[in-house]
C-alpha cells in the first residue's frame, strides 16, 4: 500500500485539497490583480540605431513602464543608449515618439517621456521592505511578445551585478520569475501591484536566475535624471587596479582587509595630482571609510562630495600618507 501523507496547515491541522485549491485561487487572483492594474501602464520601446559603417539603421526593442501621469517612463539604459530613433507602444495600441531625458549606464537605468498627459502610471514601491521567498511578478515583451506576465519569488537580496561599462550595480535583486530578451526594462512588482525592481538581465544559459536593479536605487538615479539628465558624481583623477597588501604592512597599519586600489595613473592638473599623490601609492582610504578596490572607490565618489574637502588615505612603501582632496564632478 502507498503511505498517505497528511499536509497540515498553520494551526497543525490536516490540510484537506479544498483548502489547497482556496490557496491556489488567492494566489491566481493576487497576480491576475496585479496585472489588470499595472499592465496598462507597461510599454514596449523600439528603437533604432544608426550603424558606423553604411549608414544603416538597425532595430531594437525592449520595455519600459510609465511611473508618471505626465508621460516619464522608465527603462534600461542597454535599451536605447545609443537610439537615433525611440517609440513607445502602448498596450491599448497607441505608439507614441519618445525623447530621452537621462540616461545612466552605472546603473542600467534611463528615462524617456511621450507628450501626452492622464496615462496610467505603476506605482513605485520600497524594495527595502522585500524578503527572500516574497511572491514577485514581472511584466514584460519578451522576444516582441507584449504584454508576457511571469510570476516567481525574490530568489536573493543584496547581489552586485556589473553594468555594461564595467561598474558594479549594487543592491541588486535576484528572481526566479522568467525574463528573456525583451524583458528589459519591465517593472518587477510586488503582489500589491508596487513596482520593487526595474528588470535588467539574465544570465544565459542558467534558467531561473534573472536580475532587476532595486526600486530604491532607480528613485535616487529618477530624480538625478529628471533634473540634470545624467546622475552627477565625483572623481579625482586617477587609474589604478585592485591590489593585495602584504600581510605585515596591513598589520602594521592597522587595515582590516589586505587589500587597496594601486594608482598606475594620474591626469595633470587633476584632485589627485593637487593632493600629491603619485603613481605607485596604494589607496587605502578615502573620507573617512575604507578602501578595499575600485569598487569600494567609486561608491564614495558620490554627488554630496564634488566640491567638499576630506581626506585620502594611501601608503607610500612603508609610509602612510592622509592628504587632503577636494573631488570635482565627472
């Protein structure tokens, strides 16, 4: 005889199947909820691009979501950096041009906008509050089909994703809900109907492993965007790579990680050449906090610093140096 398995509910009583279809139909209404909400206010984005050589144009498409009444609209920057050309196609049939307002290859994210006003916008939520197993829902044209609803959970939180230029995206949140190309650019949501994420990649060949830029990073970029048309950051001039320290020149300068950013380079008349830094210093810290690599690097060359006067923390051969730098805007 087969073994019967009893299946208990929150309260250790046995679970019966009317009660696992009652929690298959909540579940169905949720996402199917969140669709007839937000759906509308997905977009797909064409766009073309002119080519170096002929001349020719060459198409592309992705997705974006209206986050304004006024017509802002949200996508990847990999979607339509580069566009001579950008429409918006709407889920009610309407195509509208688009002009860009920003773009931010650091992040992944762009806004474009359409000129038209009453349009139904998704609502952005707090990707802070998200927890590993939470039910999300993705919203999408992959492969030109629009309007493809896929539904999964937060796989993890917290992951680092490189852009296409090589910096790393942090806060990154990782899904099992199933994007494909196309997909980019779509609103990741929660089951309210909260958009938590912008969809952004996925890696190939592995099923299930998909990745969207968090909401609360895509607020602060939106609103850089919106006013300057570019997120405004810092630098000091140099070039260098991520280096390991020897064990005893960490210890004997107190450093908790062994490791810094090498200069090999430095531009004339830069922060770095002000401050006296030469190539061949090892970056070890920079305002106060410390520097384990490029990484760590860029992400304290934020806007609240151009202008503002801290300190920079390197070692010398066995000297250790904190001059102080002022940090001009890239």
């Amino acid at each position: 005889m087969r073994p019967t398995i009893a299946v208990l509910n929150g309260e250790g009583v046995p679970q019966t199947p009317a009660d696992d279809a009652e929690l298959l139909d909540a579940y169905s209404r949720a996402v199917s909820g969140v669709v007839e909400r937000v759906a509308p206010s997905v977009v797909s984005v064409e766009i073309k691009q002119r080519r170096r050589s002929g001349g020719r144009e060459a198409a592309g498409a992705g997705s974006g979501f209206v986050f304004t009444p006024d017509g802002f609209i949200l996508t990847n920057s990999h979607v339509i950096h580069g566009a001579s050309d950008v429409n918006v196609a709407f889920a009610d049939g309407r195509r509208l041009r688009a002009e860009l307002i920003g773009d931010d290859p650091e992040t992944d994210l762009a806004i474009i906008r359409v000129t038209t006003s009453a349009l139904p916008s998704a609502p952005l939520g707090d990707s802070a509050s998200l927890r590993v197993g939470q039910v999300v829902i993705a919203i999408g044209n992959p492969l030109g089909f629009q309007s493809t609803v896929t539904a999964g959970v937060v796989s993890a939180l917290g992951r680092s994703f490189r852009s296409v230029n090589g910096r790393l995206i942090d806060n990154v949140i990782q899904t099992d809900a199933a994007l494909n190309p196309g997909n980019s650019g779509g609103p990741l949501l929660d089951s309210r109907g909260h958009v938590v994420g912008v969809n952004t990649a996925v890696i190939l060949p592995a099923q299930g492993i998909c990745f969207a830029v968090a909401v609360n990073t895509v607020k602060l970029v939106a609103g850089q965007l919106i006013a300057h048309g570019r997120v405004r950051r810092g630098r000091i001039g140099v070039g260098g790579q991520n280096v390991a320290l020897p064990r005893l020149a960490a210890r004997a300068h107190r450093l908790e990680r062994p490791s810094g950013v090498l200069i090999t380079t430095i531009e004339d008349g830069s922060p770095a050449a002000r401050a006296g830094l030469q190539p061949g210093d090892i970056i070890v810290g920079f305002g106060g906090e410390a520097v384990r690599g490029i990484d760590d690097l860029h992400r304290l060359l934020t806007a609240d610093r151009i202008g503002t006067g801290t300190t920079i923390i390197a070692l010398r051969r066995a000297d250790r140096l904190e001059l102080p730098i002022t940090t001009v805007e890239a």
